[in-house]
C-alpha cells in the first residue's frame, strides 16, 4: 500500500518469509515478489514487478520482466544462475552466473567469473571493486576499480551494445542455464547409476540401453550448449 497526494494504491506483493525451495515451489507472480530467504538451487521466480530477495542466489532463474531485482546477499551461482531484469540489478556480489540488466547493474564487491550485460551501465565500485574473468558488456560505461587478476582467465569488458543483441544474448543465456541444469541432473543421473551397478558389465541389457541413453542425452547437451556458447560469443564481437 503506498500514499501519493494523499491518494492510496494498492500494489500487488507475493511475500516469502524463508526460501524459495521444495516448501514453496517455483514462483510466478503478476506483481512484485519479496523474498526473506535465499532462492536455492534449481528453483525459478518470475514476476511482472521488482523483486527483492533477502538472501542469496544459487543455480537457479530469477526473471522480472518490467522491474527491478534486488539480491542484498549476493549471487553464487554455481555457472546454472539466470538473473534478467527490465530495468535495473543490484547484488552484493556475482559469482558464476549470467545476469542481465536493461538498464544498470550495481554490484557492491566483485563480479567473479560471470557474464554480465548492461543496456546503460556496469558500476563496481565499493569493496573490491572488481570485475575478474569473464565477459562484462555494457551500452554505455563499465564504471570499476579494478579489472582482472594475476593467475586467472581472461577478463573481456566491450561498450556498446544495441537493443537486439542486448535480447539476443538474454536469450541465449537463458538457453545456456536452461541446458546446463539439464546436463546437471544427467550427469548426477549417470553418476547414480554407475555406483548403483559397480560391475557394468553385469548389466542386463535394457540397463545398457538405458546408461548408454543418458550419455547420449548428455552429448546431445553439451552439442547445444556449445553452439549456444559460439553464438554469444559472435555476437559480443559484432
């Protein structure tokens, strides 16, 4: 409920007062989203309005379409985090994730090993104040103290980006985090079923189909992602 020249509106608000985890299921909501906790791993938000989250970021999908997101604890996205916002991100820290602002992202330490578009600005410039690694794309300005580090992977910062890569590249890393939980849970899905069955040439012969079925998902995986991956690339080197 807000009070402007003494007129009330309402405002529809979805409140979590914890995590958004298996207690409360994925989340999509019409008006803004306030959430406690943290958003764990493999759970969605998305919400025509801001959203805030209290705790952290974990490999997970956290999309306003017309607002802004807020994440006071910061991202650790564990290369599986998807952050896309119609205007504006702010977050204590991004660690391997893929965040998308149209129009500034603030960060308020480091931005670690992720791939980070702003429509107007970048700005990094409490803390830290560090980009490291890699890519950092920004319409306007990329504002940071500090960019890369002795020892780790290239760190790309470009300027300049127009309203159809901007979508172009939110789609495809969309797509990427999309395949890449998808690949996860093969690969657990494999993982299990190797130490269920220790002697794999035991099995019986609808369990080699099946195993051999799950590496062939997994290939086919990776194959997109790859392509995914080159695509994004091409465009941040128009």
């Amino acid at each position: 409920l807000d009070v402007v020249e003494n007129v009330f509106h309402v405002r529809p608000v979805f409140m979590v007062r914890g995590d958004v985890d298996m207690t409360t299921g994925n989340i999509r909501f019409e008006g803004r989203v306030q959430i406690a906790g943290s958003v764990r791993d493999g759970f969605a938000v998305h919400a025509a309005g801001d959203i805030e989250v209290g705790g952290t970021l974990e490999g997970c999908v956290v999309v306003s379409e017309k607002g802004s997101v807020v994440i006071r604890k910061g991202i650790a996205g564990r290369h599986r985090c998807f952050v896309s916002a119609g205007q504006d991100v702010e977050a204590k820290y991004i660690e391997n994730a893929r965040v998308y602002a149209q129009g500034t992202l603030t960060v308020f330490g480091s931005i670690m090993h992720s791939d980070v578009v702003a429509g107007d600005t970048v700005q990094v410039l409490q803390g830290r104040g560090a980009i490291i690694g890699g890519t950092t794309k920004a319409g306007r300005l990329v504002n940071v103290k500090r960019l890369g580090a002795a020892g780790s992977p290239p760190t790309e910062v470009i300027v300049g980006i127009s309203i159809e890569q901007q979508n172009e590249i939110r789609d495809l890393d969309q797509r990427l985090t999309s395949l890449q939980n998808a690949a996860q849970h093969v690969e657990e899905a494999v993982k299990g079923f190797e130490c269920k069955h220790q002697d794999l040439a035991k099995l019986s012969r609808r369990e080699k189909q099946d195993l051999a079925d799950l590496k062939m998902k997994r290939l086919a995986l990776h194959h997109l992602m790859d392509l995914a991956a080159n695509r994004r690339r091409a465009i941040l080197h128009r």
